[in-house]
C-alpha cells in the first residue's frame, strides 16, 4: 500500500515551482492563448465548448484528491487538521467542476491548453492529495493553531470574492453572447482582475493553513499562472474600452 516518501514531496513541490518560474517568464511578454487573449487566426477545430472544456480540465483537482482521501486503508482519522485541508481543497475543486462550468458563458477553449490544463490538474491534485493524506503531521490542536485559523479565514475570504467575481463576469452576457464588456461591482470597482484576486488570496490562505511546502508551491503557481493573466486584461480594457475607469488597477487595489 501506499506511504509518505518525503523525497517524492519535495521532487514534485521543486517541479511545481520551477513551472511557475517558467510561467512567469512566458506570460509577463504574452499571455496565455485562451479567451480575450486568443489569436483570431486560430483554427476553429481545435477547440471545446467552454462548458465540457472546463469540466474536463478541473475534473481531476476535485477526483484524484477524493479518491486518494477515499481510498486510504486504513482510513486517516487523526488529526482532523489533515481530513479539514484535504477537504478545503476538493470544496474549492467541486465548485470549479460541478458549478463553474455549467454556468460559464465563455468562449470555446483550445484543446491543446485544455490537455497540459488537465495534466496540470492530475499533478497538482495528486501532489496536494497525497501530501495531506499520507505525509502531513500536524498537532492535536493545529485547528486552534494562528496559522490554521488565519489562512482559513484567507481561504474562505478569497473564495468568497473568487466565487461573487466569477457571477459578476457571467453576468455580463446574455446566453450565447460572446462580447466582452467592462466589469462593474465588488471587487471590480478597484482591479480589473478580480476572480483573479481571490483566487491567488486562496491559495495563499490555503498554504498559511497547511503551512506545507506543495501548497505553497501551488500559491506561487497560481500567482505566476493569473497574476500576469490579470495584467494583460487590463491593458486589454484599456486599449479597447475609453471610458475605462481611470483610477482601476490591475490586480492589488490601489497599488498595482
Ligand atoms: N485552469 C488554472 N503552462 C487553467 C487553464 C489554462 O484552473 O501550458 C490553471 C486553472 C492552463 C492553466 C490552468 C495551467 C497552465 C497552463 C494553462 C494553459 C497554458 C498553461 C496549462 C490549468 C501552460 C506551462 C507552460 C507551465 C505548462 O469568452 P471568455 O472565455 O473570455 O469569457 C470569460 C468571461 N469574461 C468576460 N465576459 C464579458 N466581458 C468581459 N470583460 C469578460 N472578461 C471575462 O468570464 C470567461 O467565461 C469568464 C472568466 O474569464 P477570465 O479570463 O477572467 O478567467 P479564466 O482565466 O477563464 O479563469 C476562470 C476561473 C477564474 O476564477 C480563475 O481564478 C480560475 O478559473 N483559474 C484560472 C486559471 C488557473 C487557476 C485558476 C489557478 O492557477 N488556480
């Protein structure tokens, strides 16, 4: 049966960060080819409904940690702090594969960033899963602990505004519309990347709670992967919209 190897943890946490490096350096120039950003000369073929796409893509974030959750023998009871984060993770994942994707108005998505999307999946999923499951150790009290409570309370902020944003964008289309508009409300008012922003607070409230090497790793990913993302569809807005509200930023209110 399966086991802890710490030297497996680190190896994977090290890739983890050296592609988020990787992906720093790729999308600070340009950024990924996937909505407001794709190039019209694209094929139409190689590309999925948003709806399948995105079901497809996050399916195996939410799968692989249940079933490694699931499957354990015997069943990790104790402590409660590993069961609670392993938990927090497939929470966010259902919301993502189950009610994302169902709601989403968004444009068809190309399939070749749809399989390394999914191979991203498996492999952060597995690492995060596995981590919790088999290796973690954590006191009796870790649920009382500084860092547990405050990257929750993170966690479920940054979700909250991930979640509220996600519904703002939707808002913006009719069913069938492909146009894209200026966002108002929440967290809009301030940046143009507010999903954004959630998500990065997330994840970094999930790494403060697990206080673990792959989380945050996977933090520092996110940041990579969607903070550059966040800068490019602002100067996106501002290149095609002119009454652009002026005093937006792009990803931190006020600042940057
Ligand atoms: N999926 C995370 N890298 C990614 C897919 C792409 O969950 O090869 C990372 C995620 C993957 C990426 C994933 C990993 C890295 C990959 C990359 C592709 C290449 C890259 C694999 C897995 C890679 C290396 C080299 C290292 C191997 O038509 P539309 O689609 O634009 O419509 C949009 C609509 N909308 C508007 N509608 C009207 N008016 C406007 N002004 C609008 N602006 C937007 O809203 C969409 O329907 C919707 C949201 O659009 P957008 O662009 O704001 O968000 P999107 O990027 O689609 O993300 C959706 C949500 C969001 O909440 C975000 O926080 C979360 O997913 N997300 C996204 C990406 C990654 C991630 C979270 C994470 O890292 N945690």
């Amino acid at each position: 049966s399966m086991q802890c190897y710490p030297g497996l943890v680190l190896a994977l946490s090290s890739l983890l960060g050296a592609l988020a490096l990787l992906q720093l350096s790729l999308y600070l120039r340009v950024p990924s080819r996937y909505g407001k950003h794709e190039e019209r000369l694209c094929r139409p073929r190689g590309r999925l409904p948003a709806r399948c796409a995105w079901f497809l893509q996050e399916l195996p974030s939410f799968l692989v940690p249940a079933l490694l959750l699931a499957l354990r023998s015997p069943p990790r009871l104790e402590p409660l702090g590993c069961r609670l984060l392993c938990c927090l993770f497939c929470w966010h994942y259902f919301y993502r594969t189950f009610i994302y994707p169902f709601f989403t108005r968004g444009r068809p998505f190309p399939l070749q960033l749809l399989f390394f999307g999914m191979l991203f999946c498996i492999y952060n999923g597995f690492l995060q899963g596995y981590y919790l499951i088999y290796c973690a150790e954590y006191p009796n009290d870790w649920c009382t602990d500084i860092r547990f409570t405050s990257g929750l309370l993170l966690f479920l902020l940054g979700m909250g505004i991930n979640i509220h944003s996600d519904l703002l964008l939707r808002q913006l289309r009719k069913p069938g519309e492909v146009t894209y508009k200026i966002p108002q409300g929440g967290l809009f008012t301030y940046i143009s990347g507010a999903n954004y922003f959630g998500e990065i607070v997330e994840w970094f409230g999930f790494a403060i709670a697990t206080w673990s090497l792959p989380a945050f790793a996977f933090a520092l990913f996110t940041l990579c992967c969607i903070g550059p993302r966040a800068y490019h569809h602002h100067r996106y807005y501002l290149k095609t919209f002119t009454d652009y509200p002026k005093s937006r930023k792009a990803l931190i209110p006020f600042v940057f």
